[in-house]
C-alpha cells in the first residue's frame, strides 16, 4: 500500500505529525489579520505607526535601547557584521563552523561585504571558551548562534557565554548574538530575553521558528548601531515599500505563542525520550536543551524509509517528512517542537513509538 509513496507523500497523508506548528498555508495569513483594523495604514519604507510600534515593542522585550524589522535574518546579520568591521577598521569576524552565515548564505557575508571569516571550535560540538582565548588573529566581532542549530540545537552553559562576554568587552571585540531561536532557549536558562541580551552588543530574532510567523527579523542593539542598519537595509533592497505583511503577523504570533515555549521545551524533552526508547536511534542532544533536538537512526535510507511510511499509514502519525543521508548505514533528521505536539492523543503517540520500535527491532 505504501511502497510506492515516497516519504514525504506518505507525512502529508498523515493525521497528525509530531513537529512544528502546522501547515504553512493562506491559513496562517488569514488568522493574522482576522481582528486588524481595514482601515490600519501600511507602513512606507521603515516609516509608519505598524512597524515603529513593533519595533519598540521588541527593543523592550530585547532589552536593548532600539530595534528594526527586516524582511529575513541573513540580510540583518550580515549588516550587523558590515557595521561592527567598519567601526573596528577590521574586515574579519568569528563563528562557529556550521553557522548559518558560512554554510547556507552562499558566501553573502564575503562575496558582498569582503568580510574575511574565522571558523572557531569543532565542527560536532559547541564553541569554547577556549576556542575564543586561543584566537590568534584580531576580530571585529564575534558571532554566537543560539543554539547551535547544525548541531542539533545544543547550547553552552550560561557561564561560558557570560565569560565570552566579558572577555570580548575587555577586548574590544563586539559580540552578536544569532538569535534565530532565541525565545526557544529561554526556559532552559530560566533567564529573560533582556538578560541574555544583555551579554551581547547586537542581536536578530527570527518570527518564522518556534513563532510560526511568515519571515521576517528584527535587529537590536544601541541607537547609533540600528540608525546604520537602517542604511543598510536599504542598500540590500530590504527597505521594502510595505512590510506590514510580515509585522502583523509576527506580531501576531509573536503574543500568541511566547508563553508556550516552555510547553514546547517540556515536550522536547518528552519526545527526545520516546525516540530514544527505541533500538538504533539516538537523540542529539540526548537531552534537548530547547523545543529542538535532532533523530540520528543507524539504518539505511531505505530501511528507515519504508518503515516510517508503514508507521505513518498504521498509526495515522508522521514523524518527519524528509531524511538525510549521512552515511549507507545512518540517517538523521531535525524536530522542531511547536503546537502540533499537544494536539495529539497520548495514546496514539505511544501507539506510532511502540509500533517504531517493534518494526526497529525485526
Ligand atoms: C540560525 C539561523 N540564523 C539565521 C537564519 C536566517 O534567517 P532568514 O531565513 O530569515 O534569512 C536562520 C534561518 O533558518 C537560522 O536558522
């Protein structure tokens, strides 16, 4: 019956799927703008009550003194980046090695800006401590993603990035926080998202991961840093004529879904725990350290495939809709905790895992 599917056939059939928040469809739009105002004007290229009030809301959540939308995170990075070399006199930065910036923006950051890039810690794990006191050349800033999504969302303890901030203050070194899934990470420091802030000179929050908005950023940082970035913004083409769009809805799923990360978090966990009860799979972390974590199965591609899609069309469940290869006997692929969790019986849930573990074992 499911043989001839393909496995992302197979998810989309599937009554419930464990990750995310659902379909991105026209839906997600047209609940965003149910109760705005017809007669609410656009915003006009920065300008205009919508985007001003967004931004000041976010500046305040930040705590930093002012913030701007922008249309996606790697324009907004790679500004923050262009700024904080220019203010050193310095064309180099520093990040880890499977950051966003150096594996997924097609070499934006140096083919536009001439920004040189040095890669710090290990591919497989965290950046260190270490890794930052060892370096031997002069940066003008150093970039930290978290969490660290390459590796499955695994995060530093808070000491470690408190002890990177103040040896980057000592030094003159600006520290920018790549803070795509920042509000993900905030119940497992049971901090604030000021106080995290609060450690770095410049930070991006995405409305399109654990928010489930359409796309866009905001970038923070003290007044003279987001008056520059404003410039920049419109040499990249990001000062689009409206972006309303993207703020309601950001805003929109901004307020409907901030207090739910620790829910998110908790079924992290929860999930990690079924999949690890199972033979051959392997949680990274073991123990997720946000709403992420990411499933490493060593079987084939095939195997896996053929006995996902029989749990899919059994249980009524999908668990994802995509595998990588990472070698002829393993797999991997990401979870993303969001509302789609919650809304499925625990009886089913249970069901689809002992039915993985018995087809796992065969
Ligand atoms: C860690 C991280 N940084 C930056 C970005 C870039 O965001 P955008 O897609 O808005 O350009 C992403 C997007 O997936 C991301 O995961």
């Amino acid at each position: 019956m499911t043989e001839s599917m393909s496995l992302v056939e197979a998810f989309k059939q599937t009554q419930y799927q464990i990750a995310g928040n659902g379909r991105r469809n026209i839906q997600i739009l047209k609940e965003a703008f149910e109760h705005i105002d017809d007669q609410q004007d656009s915003d006009m290229y920065g300008n205009g009550e919508i985007i001003e009030m967004f931004q000041k809301k976010m500046a305040t959540y930040l705590g930093k003194e002012s913030a701007v939308f922008f249309p996606s995170g790697t324009m907004a990075q790679q500004v923050a980046l262009r700024i904080w070399c220019d203010e050193k006199g310095i064309k180099r930065v520093a990040y880890h090695p499977l950051s966003h910036l150096e594996i997924h923006e097609a070499d934006g950051l140096k083919e536009m800006h001439h920004i040189d890039t040095l890669l710090l810690g290990d591919e497989s794990g965290l950046m260190e401590l270490e890794d930052v006191l060892n370096l031997d050349q002069e940066i003008a800033c150093l970039l930290l993603e978290l969490p660290q999504r390459e590796i499955g969302g695994q995060l530093p303890d808070y000491q470690t990035i408190v002890e990177i901030s103040e040896y980057c203050q000592a030094k003159g070194i600006r520290l920018h926080l790549d803070g795509a899934r920042l509000f993900e990470i905030l119940p497992y420091y049971q901090k604030s998202a000021a106080e995290v802030c609060g450690l770095f000179d410049s930070v991006y929050i995405s409305f399109y991961k654990g928010i489930g908005g359409i796309a866009g950023a905001i970038l923070a940082g003290n007044q003279e840093f987001t008056q520059q970035s404003k410039v920049w913004k419109r040499r990249h083409g990001g000062d689009l004529i409206s972006l309303y769009p993207y703020i309601i809805s950001a805003n929109h799923y901004f307020d409907q879904r901030i207090s739910k990360m620790e829910q998110y978090y908790e079924n992290a966990k929860e999930l990690a725990r079924l999949f690890n009860s199972c033979p051959f799979i392997q949680t990274k972390p073991a123990v997720p350290q946000s709403n992420m974590f990411h499933v490493h199965i060593t079987r084939s591609k095939e195997q896996v495939e053929a006995i996902f899609k029989e749990v899919y069309y059994e249980t009524g469940i999908g668990l994802t809709s995509y595998l990588r290869e990472e070698n002829q006997s393993s797999v991997s692929f990401e979870v993303s905790v969001g509302d789609q969790y919650n809304s499925i019986p625990k009886d089913k849930v249970q069901k689809a895992f002992q039915s993985l573990q018995v087809k796992l074992t065969e």
